[in-house]
C-alpha cells in the first residue's frame, strides 16, 4: 500500500509538473502518459510447487522531456495475489526507470526494481539496479507498438539470496482520436538463482490489456 500511495504521489507531482511546463513555456516538450491494465500471469517455481495464476492490476507512467521525446522516466507497479493447496502468494513489484533515445526512439534505461514476494508467513524483498532497451515504432496509423528487454544482474534478498533477473515486454496500442489508446501486450520474466541450494529458478509470464492517455 506504500509504495501505491507513493507511486500516486509522484503521478500526481508529474502532472502538476506538465500543467505548469505547458502554462509557463506554451510548448509540448513535457508530455505525460499514464496507463492502467490487468495483468493475470502464471508464476512457476519448479522443484513441485504448483504454478500461482496472480490476477494482477498493473499501473504505468511515463514522462518525456526534451525534443521528441529525447529524455523518458517511468514508473511501475502491480500487484495481485493467489492461493493453492491453502497457500497464499502476495505479489508487489515496484519498478523506476530513466531512459535517453539514442536513436529514433530506442531508448538506452538505467532501471531499479524492488519486488516483494510473500507465501504464507513468510516474505522477502528482492532489489537491484538493471539496464534496459526500449523501442518504439508505428505498425500503421494509430497502431504504435513499443518492445523491451531489461536485464538485471543482481537482485539481492535477505539471507544471501540473489536472482539475476531477465525482463521482456511487447505491446501494441489503437489510438482511439481524442479518447484513450487501448493496449494489449505481453510481459514476461525470468529468475536465475545464484544459490540452488537456498532458491529455484522463477518464471513470471502473461498477457495483458488495459487503456492509457496521454497529457
């Protein structure tokens, strides 16, 4: 609940931020996208333990700066939760982004994530710096579609746990004119633990859809 009222917090100091850029410069070089999707993925531990269908609302904003969209800062989060065989899973994964285009709209991303896993009982907290690529481009007319791939090397744990972790996204969107952009996309990562002894590797992965507009 946290980290939702902060990731509120800063969407609402980004668009304060737009409201002020455009009223003070009169130009579109500050430009706002925020989104809100349902994301069910499957998450499979391996090693026996069923796979957990986590109903997941996911939630995204996106700030561009500069001349077409040189500079992009992103914030992220989902949550859901499932249970099996009477085991409950709470899932809440926070991630930030700051991106630079180096060409035609593929960004270079420097990341952090922070996700918190909790089974019954028992919780951890798994943070790490990555980096990433980002592109953007125009199937047709009003069919923009964005693809990404992040890598994190080490996300830490307590106890000595460390995953390295592997995300990839792709996603297409309609422009609906002067409405909202409908999106639809799938998401997917994958965990290597450093330790077999103490963890198993993970694999998150699902579709999703929701709608997104732009300020």
């Amino acid at each position: 609940m946290k980290k939702l009222l902060v990731f509120a917090l800063v969407i609402g100091v980004l668009l304060a931020g737009v409201a002020f850029a455009e009223d003070e410069q009169g130009n579109g070089d500050v430009k706002v996208n925020l989104a809100a999707r349902y994301y069910p993925y499957t998450l499979h531990f391996g090693r026996g333990i069923p796979d957990y269908n986590i109903n997941s609302f996911f939630m995204e904003g996106n700030l561009f700066v500069g001349k077409d969209r040189k500079w992009k800062g992103s914030l992220e989060y989902h949550t859901g939760s499932d249970t099996k065989q009477g085991v409950k899973l709470d899932s809440n994964q926070f991630t930030g982004r700051v991106g630079y285009d180096v060409w035609e709209k593929l960004y270079l991303t420097l990341d952090y994530k922070s996700h918190r896993m909790k089974i019954a009982n028992q919780s951890r907290t798994f943070n790490g710096m990555g980096f990433g690529l980002e592109k953007e481009f125009e199937l047709a007319p009003q069919w923009p579609v964005e693809a990404a791939v992040h890598y994190y090397p080490t996300l830490d744990g307590k106890d000595g746990l460390k995953y390295r972790n592997f995300e990839y996204e792709v996603q297409v969107k309609y422009q609906i004119p002067n409405a909202v952009d409908v999106q639809v996309g799938y998401k997917g990562e994958s965990w290597d633990g450093f330790d077999q002894s103490n963890g198993t590797d993970i694999t998150i992965s699902g579709p999703y859809f929701g709608i997104s507009k732009e300020f």
